[in-house]
C-alpha cells in the first residue's frame, strides 16, 4: 500500500475539471438551493404578519390573500428545493459516473505491478467507496453547506431588519454553539474511526475462531479464543459508549443553545412587548427564528468536519488515477501498431511463438532483490517450459516476462526475434492464452465466456475446442447448456469444471503462446486423468510455459527451471536434473512419494 | 437447554436491560421538558403581555401569588428566562442521558450477543463447524447482530420517541384547544398512509439501486481478480464496454430514486406545511372571534411542529422492523444448534496408557461408510506408522481418537489405558492428545504467542526448546523481531514448512502423553523430515506416537505400521513384517525407495 499524495484545499481542485463537465448542473443546483433557503427563511414572517395583523388588527380582511401567498409560497419551497434536491442527486451519480469512469479506465492501464502490490480488496474500495463517497461529498455536502448557510444568512438579516437588539442577541449566541459543535463533531469523527478499527478486529476474531475451529478444538483453546474476544468486544464496548457520550452532549449543547435563545427572547422581547416596542406576532418569529438557527449552525459544523475527513478518499483516488503504468508502448510503436482501445490490426504482423530471454536481468520495482540475472534461454515455437518449486518461491516472474506485465531490469525478452518493446502489448497478448490455477471465469454464460477470448468464434468451432477437452460434458450437465450461467467468478461450477471451460477458452483464442499454472488441489482420479489429457491437448503445437505440479507433465517438458527462493537454482531437462541431485530432485521426491501411494492405495 | 427465540432474546438482554428502562425513561422526561415551553410562551403572551388570566396549575400559581402576582413578573422578566433555562438544563440532561443510555444499553446488548454468539461457536461440536459454510456464519455474527442492534437501540427507542412525542404534543394540543386537536388528529391518519405508499415506492426503488450497484462492484472485483486474463486475452476494450454499460445502470437508477425521494420529501414538506398554515388560519379567525387567546394560538403552532416529526419517522421504522426479523431468525440458527456437552460424571483418568481402536466402523453424515472394522492396539510408549492415501480415512481414525466427531453406539469404541475415550471429558481427551494437521493454523499473533498456544504458563526457555526441536529455531532467527514476529494477516506470511514446524513445536509444548502427526511433515523434505524425527525420539521417548503419512521413509521405523486402504485395514506388521509380505507396502516401498536408482537408469 502506497502513502499517498497530499492535497491542498482539501483536495477539492481534484473536483473541479468534473464539477466544469457539468458546469450548468451546479449552477442550477446552487441557484436553487440560494433561492430555496429564501421561501423557508419566509415562514415565520407569515405568523408574524397573521399574528401582528389579523388578531392586533381584529379583523380578518386580508385573509384570502394571506391564504394564497402562504400557498402559493409553499408550493415555490417544494419546487425549488426539490428542484436543488433532485438536481444535486443528480450532480452527485454524474461525478460519481465520470470520476468511476475514469478510473476503471486508468485501472485497465495500469501495470501488472501495481496489481502485485495492492490487493484487490484495496483497489476495489477505492473504485467503489471511495469514489461514492468524493460524489457524495462534493454534491450533498456542499448543496448542504449552501443552503444551510445562506439560510442562516438571511434569517440574521430578517431577524436584524425586523427587530435588530433582538437578532444581535441571537447573534452572539452562535459563535459559542460552534464551537461546542466543532469540539464535539470532531471528537465523534475520531472515536468513529476508532469504532471501526475495533469493529474489524471483532470480525477478524470471528473469521480466526470460525475458520480455526478444528486446530482450536485440538488444542483446547477455546477458552483462550473466548478471552481475546471479549477483550476485543470489551474494547469496541467502551469506544462505542464513549460515543455515545459525545453525541449526547452535542445533542445537549444544540438544545440548550436553542432554549437559551428562546429565554433570551422572552426575557428581553417580553420586557419589550410589556413597553408596546414589539408586537407579540414579531416576538413569535423570534422563537421560531432561535429554535432554527441552532439546527442550521450544527449542520453548518458538521459539514465542515466530513469536508476535512473527505480528504483522504479524494486523496487516495488522485494517487490511484496519477499512477504511471510501468509498461507502456513507445510513441513510434503506437503509430504502427495503435493503443489497446484503438488497434491497428492492419498492420500487425502474424506470431509464431519462437521465446527468447537474451541477457536478463530482473527486479521487481518496488523490490531491490535480483531475481534473474544475465538469465539466457531459448524456447523455440512449439516447445515447453516447466517452471517447478514450493509455493510462494516466486515462479511466476519469467511468465510476468514473457506476457510483458514486466519489462526487464537489463537486457531483452525476444518474440520471434524481436524485441517485445517493438510492438504493441495487445499484438502480444492478442496471441496468448492464459489457464489460471484458479481459473479465473466471468460472471455471464457458458457462451460469454468461452468467447472472451475470441469474441468472433462460431458455434461449430466452440462445439469442437469443447470436444477436444472434453469440457461437452460439463456444458451437458448444466440445465440450459450454453446458455447456463455460471455464476459470480464460476461459483456455480467446482474447481475442474471451471479448469476444463477454461482450457476450451484458451483454445478458442488459438493462442500462439499458451501460459498454464497447474491446479495443486487433489481432484479424483478420473477428472485428473481427463484434466491431463486436456492439457496436452491445449498445449500441442504451442510454446507453453507450465507452472507444474504434476510429475506427468514435468516430465514431459522439454526444459525444467527449478526455482527457489525467487532464484532459478537448477535447469534443464528431468534425466539431467534427477542425475544432479539437488533441489529439483528432492521436490520430485516428495511429489513422487505421495502419488504412487495414492496411486496404489487408491486404484480401483 | 431448549430456548425460543424471545428466550434468546432475553438472554442477549441480560445486563443491559435496566439501560433500555433507563433510556425510555429520561425519553419520556426529555419529550415533556420540550412540551412545556410552549405552555410558557403562551402564559408569557397571554397573562404577562395580554393582561389575561390565564390558567397555570395549582403549586405554580400559589407560588406566584405569594411572590407578588403577575404584576411581580412583569417587573422580574428573567424568573420565565429562568424558568425555561432550567427545564432546558433538565431537558438537555435527560437528552444526554438518553443517548448515553442508548448506547449503554444497545452496546452492552450487541456486546452480549457477540459474546455470547462466539462462545457458543466455540462451543459447537467439529461436525457443526463442516457442515455450514464460513462466509455464511461471519455474515450472521458481523451484519445480522448489527441489524438486530440497530433496530433495538435505534429504531425501537425512536420509535418509542416518536409515539411519546406525538401522544404528548396531541394532549398537550387537546389541552388547548379540543376542536382544533381533533381536526389535526383526523389529518394523520392520512400522512400515514400517503408517507407509507411512498416508502414502498422508495423502499422498491433502493433495492434496484442497491442491486445495480451490486452488479457493479461484481464487475470491478472481477476485472481485478481477473487482471491477468483481461490482460493476457487483450479484452481491456471489452472490460470497459461492460463497465460503462452498469456504470451507466446504475447512475439512471439513483437519479430515478433521487425523482421519487425529491417527491415524496417535497411533497410532504408541502402538506406538512399545509397543515400548518390551515393551524395558523383556522387559529387566527377563533382569536379574532374571542373563542382562542393569543398566547394559545402560538402554542398550537408549535406543538403542531412537535406532532409533525415522528409522523415521519414511523414510515421509515416500519419498513426497517421486517429486516430485523429476518436477522433474528438467522442468529437463531446459530443460537438453537446443540453445543458440545460432557456429562456430569464424566472422567479423567490417566491417558498414558494403550491406545485400542475396537472394531471401529464410521460414516459421516450422509456419506458413504468411511472406515470399516478398524480393530488394533498401539502399546504405551510405542510408535504406530500409518501409511495411505488421500481419502482413505486415516485423517478419519484421528478425528475420532481426539473426539472431534463421536463414535455412534454400535459402531464399536475407542479406549485408552482400558478407558472408552467417550467416558470421558472432551476437553481431557483433546489435552492429552497433542495433534499436528497436514495444514495447521496459525493465529494473528505473535510466533512466541503462536507457539505457547494450548499450554498455560509456557516460558520463553520453553518455547525456544520446543522451536529448537521442530527444526524451526533457524527459521526464526532470520525474522528480525524473533519470537515477536507477528504471523499472519497483519505479520509474515510463513511458508508451508514453516507453519508445519511452527505447528509441531506448538504441540511438543503442550507435553501431551499421546502425540499424533497427521501428515504433518509433507511439506518439508526428506532431510529435514528425518531431522525432526530423530530429535523427537530423543525427547519424547515416553510418550506414544502416531505417525500418518504417505512417505514410507517416515513410518519404516515404527514399532507397527498399518496400511489403511479404502477404510479398511490393508496389512499390518512391522516393517521388517510387511516386506516379507511382499503386498501393498512392499509395493510402495519398491516404488518409492527405487526411484533414485531409475532415475540415474534414465
């Protein structure tokens, strides 16, 4: 996770190109909300007039007029506030739409390596949350700062204009109920996020005492899962009820300043009511007026406060969208061969598949450690690379290399012939075909997805890769074949379901380089069986590169680079390597112990 | 115990049910501090400005005459300041005592039901723990409790707020003028409904938002997962298509929920303000006619404010109680499923005695039969190998041996030192047995932490010996905090090996007298493997051992090595026994031993 970039103002100029795109909305919205906080300002002005007017007056003469401009001003507050409602929810998705946009966009720029060093999780919330809640902020927020402002403005000009040692009271009152407001916003602000952090040690306790249930249970430690619970819930307990304290007490300023006004008013408006100064229907709106202001100053503060705390979301977006792809394509390569969005396919040259890595050195670039260094290898077309070590031993890098999701530290990656960096990524990626260990579906139909990879394949074409891998036959058993969904990231199909659609995919695609990361987890003897025979099948007559767990296809590869450690240790074919003894040897070892007793103890 | 719903409930409620009382309370008080200021504005307009009598009650009016009358308070302005600065004092206590005890009593009831809800997990037999899905469980204890919170300490006490307001602000109206208060009563009925038809309105609308929004976040979560395919099949321009499409979904659905949310609110800001205005007009003509006074007018005026909140706000609480349901039913779940118990008399006696599987049959729930007639001893002190493959139920025979399922009556039994285990205190069975899993876990804590785990008092020394022994001593020694090296999610990420080592020395700590490994060594090599082995005879030569696995290099030096085969036994001997009998074992050990010789053959 990177630091980001700190902001001036807020980091409000990050908004302003978007509020220019919809530069009549905000003007609209603003327009509305200054002239809607005018009619709510004008009610108490209403009361004054029936009480200073009909009942000093005893007479009721004016009444249908009164009638109908109270109505008539009734009807402008719900038109024009709904008018600035609806257009500041508008505001609010279109900056949402616009900035989410741009986003995604820059997302689909961005290099493989800004992927490796933020989680999913991470890069998720900030096209989600984070964006949802600049949109709010910079629509809602603001309209409400708007309004509530200007409102209080024209309710101290009222209040001056028709009784001014009466508003110059209220006045002073509102300095002091901000800055108890501020004090107490900015406290819940922070106790929120506190709550929040407590919140997600709570839900991580669970997802340990749930997931861990059997190593806790073997080890008795129940007891021990409960006391770090409680302390955690203890400890949520406590910052949730401090909370509490500091909402009840802004709360209590809010209505003690309101009622302290009106006292104010009644003390001082009273005493001038008794001398005939102020008219009884003036002294009404006055209490109107106090209870109003107090709620207006507290929104006012309350605002300000999600103003500063928004920063961080508006600042964690601009570093996202200011992020430089580490790979990208020359001016001179574009003009030949086009961007990503735009390709020039006209002039794209066929790919045959010869690999080579000439003198590579490589770093990650947020990693000081070298991983290759001056590494030479040749993968003539057709041929086939096992990349084999533990988990976690960094085996895929020289894939990373060969798809050009990194580029080398020195040196070159050779696409027959040529170096990569002379032609676009999408001439490239266009012919490569990619089976995930996992692998990786849409969510959509059968159909979507075997065509996501080759959107113009005809139906005869799937009906035949499907054969070869023998995937027909899960795409048989699901109830609208084709046309059946599979479900968010595959869920609706098991793991070998979802490897065979994904090898018919790839030979859909007709790729010229195939990349394959082998599936570790134990499947029953028969899908094994099938699942090998379809990678051979996919892997015929490509150059393949194969981050390999199965000893079958280990064997049959025509180089084998043992890696350990992030370091290509061994390489060279299986005879040469079983000879030498080492690392590889022993890796073979213990895969081999475990399948023949499986294979013996197993067989049928 | 058999417990209902409303029991459970109740349960939750333990501890923090005085704070609800207390909240309702001070609620109750807070809404009749707020009603009376009216009745002081009207008093102030009427007897103190107008010169009319008006009504005050009894103790307040004797206290008044004997100050001197309403002439008194003409000179002494301040006393009715005075009076509403100290019900506003009162009031604005009794609102922070209201919140505090809401949150006293919402967060003591949401703390109890975590509590409570993780002890019982805790609880739940193994069984329980294998047939529901993680993702799911998490769900109902994080969002379900919060639900359930929300509604009881927000909803229900504003709820009870809101009838107290409006009953109140109703009396006290009627308690001014009984013609107006009855015209105004018969209005609300209306706002009701017409607030309730938009909230369906709304309410259908926020679900469309709420699922295209859903669909959305699916789409980036996905072209994020799927980053390499997206990239590798060159699809970016695709991506984005299907983004734009839903981004632009979602914007008309929120501007299509901002139409109907602008509608409603406006429209009942419109008749809400109605309303008001036919209050003022109707109260204006009766001053004029003599039937209303002043001060009476105004007081109407504000408490028909007071009245027009929680109308409001009822619409919305409604709506909101159906989803509380919900969440109680599925906390219910949990809550209702039976959680592990021994029985009064249960024992505990010695467990370092032998260990004999009887004629041991077992299926899971709905599964084929897993272990067939499992009948064999392993003495006290000795080393039992057991050697299969993967689903032949030998993980099965362990989980047995530790109690994390229970043999059903019939399907013979397990006993140790001549003690069925099922006699027995779980919690004694599983302390006595130290077990190391094929993929163990680690907790987010520190490694030391990690390691002392399931053993009360272990000291540095000790934790560093059993680290030593396991062979992950080195290991450590690289991470630059050491035994403080935070593991997991928030710390290092250890390897396979490692985490089997780290797992192993946890277990040698607890010094149980019955130590299995079930495949606990796959993960590191053959030399490490034996490395182990050696320094774990060494050190545990009393305790009896049993080793699962695949390897025969690891188990050829038991005492007794069984060959489990489909759930059944398939040969059992010594080693020496087994190659003379020249069937599976020998097999796997031809295969296995002879790999290096084929491999210079090749």
């Amino acid at each position: 996770m990177k630091e980001h970039n700190r902001l001036p103002f807020f980091g409000l100029g990050f908004v302003v190109p978007y509020w220019k795109q919809y530069r009549g909305l905000a003007v609209a919205m603003v327009l509305c909300g200054l002239l809607g906080s005018v009619t709510d300002a004008m009610f108490p002005l209403f009361q004054r007039y029936a009480v200073n007017h009909f009942v000093g007056g005893k007479t009721l003469d004016t009444m249908g007029i009164f009638f109908a401009a109270y109505l008539v001003t009734l009807l402008l507050r719900a038109l024009l506030n709904g008018s600035s409602a609806y257009l500041t929810n508008k505001m609010e998705v279109s900056l949402d739409f616009s900035i989410r946009r741009d986003v995604f966009a820059h997302l689909q720029e961005l290099s493989l390596s800004y992927y490796n060093q933020n989680g999913v999780g991470y890069i998720h919330a900030r096209v989600i949350s984070d964006v949802d809640r600049i949109g709010g902020l910079c629509s809602w927020m603001l309209m409400n700062l708007i309004w509530e402002g200007s409102y209080l403005l024209y309710i101290i000009v009222i209040m001056l204009t028709i009784c001014p040692p009466l508003g110059a009271l209220l006045l002073l009152l509102m300095p002091i109920e901000a800055v108890f407001c501020f004090y107490f916003q900015h406290r819940l602000t922070r106790l929120g996020r506190q709550v929040r952090e407590a919140n997600s040690k709570v839900t991580a306790d669970y997802n340990e005492g749930i997931t861990g249930a059997r190593t806790i249970k073997t080890l008795v430690a129940e007891g021990e899962m409960e006391r770090r619970f409680d302390a955690d819930a203890g400890e949520m307990y406590r910052t949730s009820v401090h909370m509490g304290r500091y909402r009840g007490g802004l709360r209590a300023v809010i209505d003690l300043t309101a009622n302290l006004g009106l006292a104010l008013i009644l003390w001082r408006g009273g005493g001038m009511a008794l001398n005939g100064v102020l008219a009884i229907g003036t002294l009404s709106a006055f209490t109107v007026y106090a209870i109003n202001m107090t709620g207006s100053v507290q929104e006012v503060a309350e605002v300000l406060e999600s103003l500063i705390n928004a920063q961080v979301n508006i600042e964690r977006v601009h570093t996202l969208l200011s992020q430089q792809p580490d790979v990208v394509d020359t001016p001179e390569v574009i003009a030949r061969y086009g961007t990503s969005l735009q390709p020039k396919r006209e002039n794209w040259e066929p790919l045959c598949g010869d690999v080579e890595f000439r003198d590579v050195t490589f770093h990650y670039p947020d990693g000081e450690e070298i991983i290759l260094s001056h590494f030479d290898l040749k993968v003539p077309q057709g041929a086939s690379v096992a990349i084999v070590g533990e988990t976690g031993a960094g085996k895929s890098t020289l894939v990373n290399l060969v798809c050009r999701f990194f580029e080398p530290t020195e040196g070159a990656v050779l696409i027959d012939g040529r170096d990569a960096r002379e032609r676009s990524q999408l001439w490239l990626h266009s012919s490569i075909g990619y089976v995930l260990q996992t692998p990786h579906l849409f969510s959509g139909t059968v159909l979507e997805n075997l065509r996501y990879g080759n959107p113009e394949a005809t139906m005869e074409e799937i009906e035949l890769a499907c054969r070869r891998v023998c995937a027909d036959q899960v795409i048989a058993r699901m109830e609208h074949g084709y046309d059946s969904q599979v479900g968010e990231g595959g869920e609706m199909l098991s793991t070998g379901e979802k490897q065979l659609l994904s090898f018919a995919r790839a030979i859909l695609s007709d790729p010229r380089i195939l990349i394959l990361d082998e599936a570790t987890s134990s499947v029953d003897t028969l899908t094994e069986q099938i699942i090998q025979q379809a990678i051979s099948e996919v892997t015929r007559g490509r150059t393949s590169f194969i981050i390999a767990h199965r000893l079958s296809t280990i064997r049959g590869a025509d180089t084998i680079l043992m890696v350990k450690d992030g370091q290509i240790v061994e390489r060279g074919r299986h005879s040469e390597l079983m000879k030498r003894r080492g690392a590889y040897f022993r890796l073979y070892m213990r895969q081999f112990e475990r399948e023949t007793a499986d294979r013996l103890l197993d067989k049928e | 115990m058999k417990q209902t719903r409303t029991s459970m409930l109740f349960r939750f409620l333990r501890g923090s049910r005085r704070w609800f009382a207390a909240a309702l309370l001070l609620g109750l008080l807070r809404s009749l501090c707020a009603m009376l200021n009216p009745r002081i504005i009207q008093y102030t307009v009427d007897s103190i400005i107008g010169g009319q009598n008006a009504p005050l009650p009894g103790g307040v009016r004797r206290l008044l005459e004997r100050a001197g009358g309403v002439p008194w308070l003409r000179q002494h302005l301040w006393t009715i300041a005075l009076a509403v600065v100290a019900l506003a004092l009162l009031g604005a206590l009794c609102r922070y005592g209201f919140l505090l005890c809401t949150a006293l009593a919402g967060e003591g009831f949401v703390r109890s039901m975590r509590s409570q809800t993780f002890s019982h997990i805790q609880g739940l037999p193994f069984s329980w723990h294998m047939e529901h899905q993680t993702g799911d469980i998490i769900q109902r204890c994080t969002t379900d409790i919060e639900t359930v919170k929300n509604f009881l300490s927000d909803q229900l006490s504003s709820l009870v707020n809101c009838a107290i307001t409006l009953i109140a602000a109703l009396a006290f109206m009627y308690g001014v003028s009984p013609r107006l208060t009855l015209v105004i009563l018969l209005t609300q009925p209306i706002l009701l409904a017409y607030s309730a038809f938009f909230r369906k309105k709304i309410a259908g609308q926020f679900q469309q938002c709420d699922e295209n929004e859903g669909e959305l976040s699916t789409i980036v979560q996905e072209n994020l997962t799927g980053v390499r395919v997206v990239r590798a099949f060159g699809r970016e321009n695709y991506e984005q298509a299907r983004f734009d499409v839903q981004n632009e979904k979602v914007t008309a659905a929120w501007v299509k929920l901002g139409v109907w949310l602008t509608a409603f609110w406006e429209s009942n800001g419109f008749l809400t303000g109605a309303q008001s205005l036919f209050v003022l007009a109707a109260g204006v003509t009766m001053v004029v006619h003599g039937s209303m006074t002043v001060g009476a007018l105004l007081a109407m005026v504000s408490y028909n404010t007071l009245a027009g909140q929680p109308i409001r706000q009822l619409g919305r609480i409604i709506s909101e109680m159906s989803k509380a349901g919900v969440s109680i039913d599925r906390l219910y779940d949990i809550m209702s499923a039976q959680e592990e118990r021994d029985s009064e008399d249960a024992l505990t006696p010695p467990m370092n005695g032998d260990i004999c599987f009887e004629h041991v049959n077992f299926s899971y729930p709905n599964c084929p039969q897993t272990l067939y007639d499992i009948h064999f001893t392993v003495k006290a002190g000795t080393t039992l190998g057991i050697l299969g493959g993967t689903g032949s139920g030998k993980s099965t025979l362990m989980h047995l041996l530790d109690r994390l399922y229970d043999l059903p009556a019939d399907c013979g039994r397990i006993t140790v030192g001549g003690v069925d285990i099922a006699a027995m205190r779980r919690d004694w069975v599983r302390s006595h047995v130290g077990m190391v899993l094929q993929e163990p876990m680690l907790f987010s804590q520190t490694l030391a932490e990690n390691i002392a785990m399931g053993t009360k008092d272990a000291t540095l020394s000790d934790i560093r010996e059993a680290a030593r022994i396991a062979c992950l001593d080195s290991s450590v020694d690289r991470f630059a905090k050491g035994y403080d090296t935070m593991v997991g999610e928030r710390g290092v990420t250890l390897s396979g090996g490692q985490k089997q080592r780290a797992a192993i020395a946890r277990m040698l700590l607890q010094k149980a007298p019955i130590m299995v490994f079930d495949d606990s060594l796959s993960a590191v090599d053959a030399e490490t493997d034996a490395a182990i082995r050696a320094a774990l005879r060494e050190q545990m030569a009393e305790a009896t051992c049993i080793q699962i696995s695949h390897r025969v290099s690891t188990l050829m030096h038991a005492d007794q090595i069984l060959v489990l085969d489909h759930g059944r036994i398939a040969e059992m001997g010594t080693h020496q026994q087994l190659l003379e009998r020249n069937g599976l074992y020998r097999q796997i050990y031809d295969v296995q031993l002879s790999i290096s010789e084929e491999a210079e053959a090749e």
